[in-house]
C-alpha cells in the first residue's frame, strides 16, 4: 500500500493547476498581462502593462505586483500568475536591476522613473 503525507498530497494537487506557458519573468520587467474580465454573461480580455516591482512566494503562489502610471497617477496592481482570471502574460522589455524589489519607483516621478534596458 502506498502511503503518501500530507504535503505531498498538496504537491500533487497545486501541479494539476500549474500553467506550462508562462514566460520567466525577472523583476523590471515591461508585461502586457491579459485579464479575462466578466460583464454579465459576455467575457472579454483587458490587458493591463505595467513595470514588475516585486515578485513573492513560489509554485501555485507566485504573484508579482505590477505598476503603470496612468494620467500623473501610479497604480499598482498584484496578479496571481496562476489564476484561471490571467489569460496571457507577454514579456516587452527587459531592464537592468540590482534589487528585487523595486519599492523606490514609487516616489520617482518623469524621467526619473526610467529602468536602463537590458539585451539579452
């Protein structure tokens, strides 16, 4: 009889619902997420482009938190990678970091707020 514990179990699980076609995403990068929205029985695809500030967590978790600044205003918005909601993720452009987290964007403004681009 095979026995399996617990987080094993859960491992078995999560990998049911793990997506093959996500790119390698790296903190600073330029995403194009695509988000299936539902307006009453009709869904549609909204798409949502914005700077990787942050990434956390592993496996089913991941989540990165994605910034634009919309019309003078930043705003940030935290997506769930493996979530049946994000339909497609696209990789624009890719920047030179040196942090993980790129909390200091938050209180640069113009110009100042540029990543340096990285050609791989």
């Amino acid at each position: 009889m095979l026995t399996l514990n617990n987080s094993e179990i859960i491992k078995n699980l999560q990998n049911q619902f793990l997506k093959e076609n996500i790119p390698d995403i790296a903190i600073g990068d330029l995403v194009e997420i695509g988000v299936k929205i539902i307006e009453g029985n009709k869904e549609r695809v909204q798409y949502y482009q914005g700077n990787v500030i942050a990434k956390k967590n592993t496996s089913i978790n991941t989540t990165i938190t994605v910034r634009k600044v919309l019309q003078g205003i930043g705003v940030e918005r935290i997506f769930l990678i493996h979530s049946p909601k994000v339909d497609s993720i696209s990789i624009l452009r890719s920047a030179r970091v040196r942090r993980s987290k790129l909390y200091y964007l938050r209180n640069l403004k113009g110009k100042a707020s540029r990543l340096k681009q990285r050609f791989k």
